[in-house]
C-alpha cells in the first residue's frame, strides 16, 4: 500500500464506478443513516459481499461527505505536568471540535510536544479564536496551525 503522502484522489462520476463500489456507498449509507445496525446487515440488503465492502469502504465517499469535512492540524508545545493533556483536550472539545488523532512525544527535559488533527465542521467560534484560548492554557509555550482544508 502506498504512503498516504503518495495517494492520488480523483473525482469520478458515479456511472463508471463498479457495481461493487456503488454497493459499497449505498451500504455505507446504510449504517450512517441507521437503517441497519451493521455491516453484516448493510451488505445482505444492498447484495454484496462483506470481503468487497471492506476491500471499498476506505476507498469510495460520496462528494458531499468529503467537501463538508473541515480538517485542521494543530502543532504545540507543552510543559510535562500532571493533567495537562487532559486540559487541552477539554478545551478542544469545549469549542465543539472532534478529535481525530492525537500524536504525543516522550517528555524530554520537561517539555512535550503534540499534534492533533481537529475536525472542525462544526466548531463554535473562529480558529483564531481557539489557537488563542490554547495558548492561554498556562501549560502551552506555543500553539500553531500546521495545516488546515478537507479532507
């Protein structure tokens, strides 16, 4: 499998598509929309094998879901106390922002530095807003947007 770094994406319309990866689509439309409680449930109504919904299911999204997604990368350095992690995340959840992954290093001579990637679709208040209200986190010696668009 290719690094992600090395993943192309292209916009294709939906009637060159296989078969399987249109099944794939309604299926996970399925689950998302709560018509069926499981995959095993999405792929019996929409015929098609649980082996070609996972092979797709990663690969295929519809145009909406995907332009809709606000991703934002968020670098920062922090001091190594008790709880501060914790802290940050109550904070990055107070201003409505989802969580995506969290990357931590080992403390080294009392600082760490995370990464976050932050969905923001639906965020309270402006980015500016949020960067800020991070750096004031007494525990935060800096905070910066690394990268930020759809996903």
């Amino acid at each position: 499998m290719k690094n992600i770094a090395d993943q192309r994406y292209y916009l294709v319309r939906e009637d060159v598509l296989t078969d399987a990866m249109q099944k794939t689509l309604e299926a996970k439309h399925l689950l998302q929309t709560g018509v069926v409680s499981s995959i095993w449930d999405a792929v019996k109504q929409v015929d098609l094998s649980r082996s070609a919904f996972y092979k797709y299911r990663d690969a295929v999204f519809p145009f909406h879901s995907i332009v809709q997604e606000r991703i934002l990368t968020v670098f920062l350095q922090l001091e190594d106390r008790k709880g501060t992690l914790a802290r940050l995340l109550n904070t990055v959840t107070d201003a409505h922002c989802n969580i995506l992954t969290i990357h931590q290093t080992i403390p080294i001579q009392g600082r760490a530095n995370v990464t976050l990637s932050l969905d923001v679709t639906v965020m309270e208040g402006e980015l500016d807003e949020l960067i800020q209200r991070l750096k004031k986190l007494d525990f935060v010696e800096s905070a910066e947007v690394i990268s930020s668009g759809a996903l």
